[in-house]
C-alpha cells in the first residue's frame, strides 16, 4: 500500500504519480538555483569588497610614498583615508561571509525538512562552494592589509 502525502492545499498527493515526481523534481532544483542565487550576491560583496581594498590599501601606499619621498609635508588625512577602505572593505566581506553561511545553513535545513516529508528528492548534496572559499581567501588578504597599514606590518609596513 502508498503512502499518500498531504499537501497544504489538503490536496493528496500520490508517489509514483507523474506531477508529484515532476513538482519534486523541480522544487529540488529550485534549492540548486537558490544556492547559486546567494553564490551570486556572494561574488558581488566579493568585487565590492575587493575594489574598496585595493583602493584603500593602493591610496595608502601612494601617500605614503610620497611622504618619505618628502614630496608631501603630511599624509596622514589621505593615510587615514586608504585605512577606512580597506577596514570598510573587510568588514563588508566579513558581514557578508557571515551572511552567506546563515542563509546557506537554513536553506540546507529547509530542504532536509522537505526530503524527509517526502516532498522533494535528496539525490544530489550541495557541492562546496567556492566562491565562499574565494570569499575567506580575501578576507584574510584584508586582515593583512589592515595590519599592514595600521601595525606597519609585513613588506609593506
């Protein structure tokens, strides 16, 4: 004997049934687009976070330089400046790593509420993702930055 699932509509839904396998099918690969959905806004935290870095950390440098070359009498309003990109550009990427593996966390939760109750199939895991890899790979390239530029700290300190 089958077992029927009730839906939320107080429909019954038959396994084996053509539209229950289909509607099943396609909500497990809406899971798949959503998780790809937050790898997207992952990236563009990624290029904003990396440009506000490199920004600040190369107008650093720039003023920096050309103080001990003595071309400026002083520097550290524009020093101040590349400091607050690049700590501003690291906490937005921390926040949105954070961010990320939250929502990523309760998706996964979601969707094992929904395999157990049979409402989509479990055949696939969700892979790595690699743009959160990317994500701490920079963050910590921030960390260093700062250290750099407040701690004068490393070759560029």
């Amino acid at each position: 004997m089958s077992e029927n699932v009730i839906t939320q509509a107080g429909l019954q839904a038959v396994p084996g049934d053509v539209a229950v396998e289909l509607s099943a099918r396609r909500t497990g690969m809406s899971f798949q687009r959503t998780r790809m959905s937050a790898d997207r806004t992952l990236m563009s935290v990624i290029r904003t976070s990396l440009s506000l870095i490199s920004f600040g950390f190369t107008i650093y440098q720039l003023f920096e330089k050309a103080h001990q070359a003595e071309i400026l009498k002083s520097s550290v309003a524009a020093r101040n400046f590349g400091q607050a990109l690049v700590l501003l550009g690291t906490l937005m990427l921390g926040l949105g790593i954070v961010y990320h593996g939250r929502f990523m966390i309760e998706l996964r939760r979601e969707r094992e509420r929904m395999k157990a109750d049979g409402l989509i199939h479990g055949e696939s895991a969700f892979p790595v993702s690699l743009t959160l890899i990317t994500a701490v790979a920079l963050f910590a390239i921030g960390l260093f930055a700062i250290a750099s530029t407040v701690f004068k700290l490393g070759p560029f300190g």
